[in-house]
C-alpha cells in the first residue's frame, strides 16, 4: 500500500505544473556571479569572501530571483540546523524546473529530491544495502578493484594521470558492481558524471547528461526485468518489482549511481593531491585502520567535495539566523563553509589529520543524510592505505596552476592529476 503512495506522489510530482515562481533552471543559461560564489573556489579553498560572508550573516540572503529570495547558509551550526529541520523545508526540485512535456528520462526524480512520504519508504529499499554487515561482504572486493587498479599503475608509470588510472575507475567499478551494471560504458559515464554538476551553462548542461543518465539506467531496470541481476537493481526488482515501474527505480538507481561515484572519485582525486604534499599523512595512513580513519575523516571535512546540499524549499515563513525566509525561497547549505567555519574546530582552514576528531557535514545530516556514508568511508580507507603503501613517495607532477579544478560545480574535483608514482632520485639511487 505505501509503494502504492510512493507511486502516486512520485507520479504528481513529475506531473506537476511547475515554475509557479517564474525561476526554471531548465532554461537558465548564466547564473548570476551573486549567487555562483559558494561554487567557487582557490584551489581546495573556499573563496576569501565565503569567510566573510559568514562572520557577517551566516545566514545570507545572495540575490532576489524571480521574485524568490536566494539565501546562502555557511554558519555549522545554521547550517546543521537548516539540515536537521527535514519536516520544514522541501527538496522538490520541480518547484523550480519546468516538468511540463518533458520525457520520463528528463524528469526529476531520486531521493535526494524527493519529500516525505515518498521519500521515507524509497529510502527504506536502500538502507538494507548499505549496513555494515552488507558493506563487510564487498570489502574484499573492493580490495581487489583497488589492488588491480595500483598494478595497472605500476605497468604505466612512472607518470600517470590518477584521476583516470584510479581516482575514477575504483569507485565507478564499486558502484557497478553494487547496482549490477556493466562497466563497459565508462569513458562516456565519466564525462557525464563531471556534467552532471557543473553549473557554468546555468541549467541546461546539467539536465541534458542527467536526462543521458537516467536514461540508460531505466533501460538497465527494464533489462533486469526480463533478466534479474545480481546486484542492487535485481534486488529491488525481485522484491518490489510488480509495486514500482522502471522510471521510479531508474531514477532511483540514479541517484545511488551517480551519489556513488562522482563523489568518491573527487574524493581520491583531491585526496591523492592532499596527500602527495603531506607525507606525514601518508605515514598516518600506513600505520594502522583507525589512525587511517583519522586521515579519511579529515579529508572528508577539508575538501568538503560535495560543496552544496540539495537545495532546499521553506514551506512556511520561518526565522533563521536572525532572518525572514518567505515559503518558496530557495535555500543553498554550504557544506564548504560550514565545515570550515572556526566555530567548529579551530584553525578550521587547515589540513590537519592530527587534530582532534570533530564533527563535520560532509555527508549532510538529518533525513537526507547520504545514505552510501559508510560505504563511501570504506572505500577511501581502503584506496587510500594502499595507495600510500604502494606509493610512499607519490609526487603531484605539474605545478597548480597547470591543473583543471572544476569552475562551478556543486561536486569539486580536478579533471586530471599528473603524479609520479616512485621519487626519481630515490629509484635510481
Ligand atoms: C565521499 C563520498 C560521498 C560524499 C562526500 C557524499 C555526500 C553526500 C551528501 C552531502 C548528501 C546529502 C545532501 C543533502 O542533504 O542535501 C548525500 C546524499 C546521498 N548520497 Fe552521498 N556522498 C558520498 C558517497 C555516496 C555513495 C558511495 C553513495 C551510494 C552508493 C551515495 C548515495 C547518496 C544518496 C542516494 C543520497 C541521497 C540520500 C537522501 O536524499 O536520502 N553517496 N551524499
């Protein structure tokens, strides 16, 4: 009977008569440089401004659009606050992108955008899949992906581009595997993946790869209909098949999909960068698994890739930071700026895997929280160790400004990373 509701309500949603505010970000071409600050950054830094910003008004009205208020949250604490509140807010997206005449595949749909009721029992497929005793039975796979993958290093060195060689096809093959997906399609996927997030043509860019995206796995849902995989997607549809069609489990595969990869590929790509410049981190990583999980930790809250949450809806007038929201508004958390606000930790600036363990919002929080959090923690602990065992003296092979760090993407990455694998002096020595 709830899959009956999910159905219902996923359906009215992407039926739903939509930019009642004038805003469509379909159609969008160019953000405003007010409200594209929050994307932006200095390397793995925020911008001087996002400091500023939340010494000022943590909570932060950046533009009027359309006749909706813009606000920017960049306070822990506000920002914690704005997350936790999941009954006040809405994250239906449609409420700012036209739906209308729009094909399955270029609907909104996944639970990152989807409210409660929906959301709840969506979620409720997917929990069983990621608790630790599941996640324990891919840990040695996963230590085979990234022990085949290292080799695959050591064979094409002594330079190699990490993002390529590592950083993207380690989780891509995890996630692939999770799903039940082949992996044959990846260099296509991977340009995808980085289109998906990337604001710098306003909307339009990102809804076209989305729609590719969700395309292709409607069409896998629909496969494992007639043939059940063995992963997640044949799971789903052995157990729930008959009570939910391919456009609500593609869209949901979707967004695991997609959260998977992207992501945790960022995530070793910016870390390997990090890392290569920090030895003493290298050597934390070596020396046992909670020393690493220190690492991983502080990774996660400095490079903060998912830099903004899903944005999110007040469903009534409400009171934040000092400030009057209007229903309807549209409100960005930064994950950025609240993980390195100072009020969290001090000298929050730093890259520092000795300081004392400290909360952070990288994977969000509240009913939203990312559902693969574990999953994600297990993979860059095992990446990462064997990376720093293989490759001590792991060197980033081009100078900063020769390296491509993402404009305006709501997932920060670098598009390459040039690395040599050994230190030359110490390998003809
Ligand atoms: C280091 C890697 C990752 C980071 C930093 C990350 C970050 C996040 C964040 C910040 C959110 C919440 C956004 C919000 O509340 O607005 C989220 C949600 C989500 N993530 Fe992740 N994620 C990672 C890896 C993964 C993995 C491995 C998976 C799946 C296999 C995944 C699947 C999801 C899904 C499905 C959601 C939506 C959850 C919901 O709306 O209930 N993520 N992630």
């Amino acid at each position: 009977m709830l899959l009956g509701l999910v159905k219902r309500r996923v359906g009215k949603m992407i039926l739903a008569r939509t930019t009642r505010n004038g805003l469509d970000l379909r159609t969008l071409n160019l953000l405003p440089d007010s409200v594209t600050m929050p994307l932006q950054r200095v390397g793995l830094d925020p911008m001087p401004e996002m400091a500023e910003v939340r010494d000022e008004q943590p909570v932060k009205k950046l533009a009027d659009l359309f006749g909706m208020g813009i606000w920017l949250v960049s306070g822990y604490e506000e920002a914690r606050g704005v997350l936790a509140a999941g009954d006040a807010f809405s994250n239906d997206l449609s409420r700012i992108v036209s739906q209308d005449g729009h094909a399955a595949k270029d609907q909104i749909g996944g639970l990152g955008m989807t409210d409660p009721p929906g959301h709840t029992v969506l979620r409720k497929l997917l929990t069983p899949e990621f608790t630790r005793k599941r996640l324990a039975r891919m840990e040695p796979r996963i230590e085979a992906i990234v022990n085949a993958r290292l080799d695959a290093m050591e064979l094409a060195g002594p330079e190699v581009d990490l993002v390529a060689e590592f950083a993207f096809p380690v989780p891509f093959e995890v996630i692939c595997e999770l799903l039940g997906l082949p992996i044959e399609d990846r260099a296509y996927f991977h340009s995808l993946g980085a289109a998906r997030f990337d604001l710098s043509t306003g909307g339009a860019g990102i809804f076209d790869s989305a729609g590719e995206s969700r395309e292709f796995l409607i069409e896998a849902v629909a496969r494992q209909r007639e043939h059940p995989g063995d992963g997640l997607i044949g799971g789903l549809l052995s157990e729930y098949g008959d009570q939910l069609d391919d456009v609500v489990l593609g869209g949901l595969a979707d967004g695991v999909f997609l959260g998977g990869y992207e992501t945790s590929a960022s995530m070793l790509a910016l870390g390997g960068y990090l890392l290569a410049q920090h030895p003493e981190a290298m050597e934390m990583l070596r020396q046992d698994a909670a020393t690493a999980d220190r690492v991983v930790e502080e990774l996660l809250r400095h490079l903060t890739v998912v830099q903004l949450a899903f944005v999110r809806f007040p469903r009534e007038d409400m009171e934040i930071g000092g400030q009057q929201l209007k229903a309807g508004d549209v409100v960005g958390v930064s994950l950025l700026g609240a993980n390195r606000d100072p009020a969290l930790t001090p000298d929050a600036d730093t890259f520092d895997p000795t300081r004392e363990p400290t909360r952070h919002l990288a994977f969000g929080h509240g009913l939203h929280r990312c559902v693969g959090a574990e999953l994600a923690r297990m993979e860059l602990r095992i990446a990462l160790r064997a990376l720093a065992e293989r490759f001590p003296d792991l060197t980033v092979a081009a100078r900063p400004d020769e390296l491509e760090f993402r404009k305006l993407s709501a997932v920060y990455g670098v598009e390459k990373l040039p690395v040599q694998l050994r230190d030359p002096k110490l390998a003809s020595a």
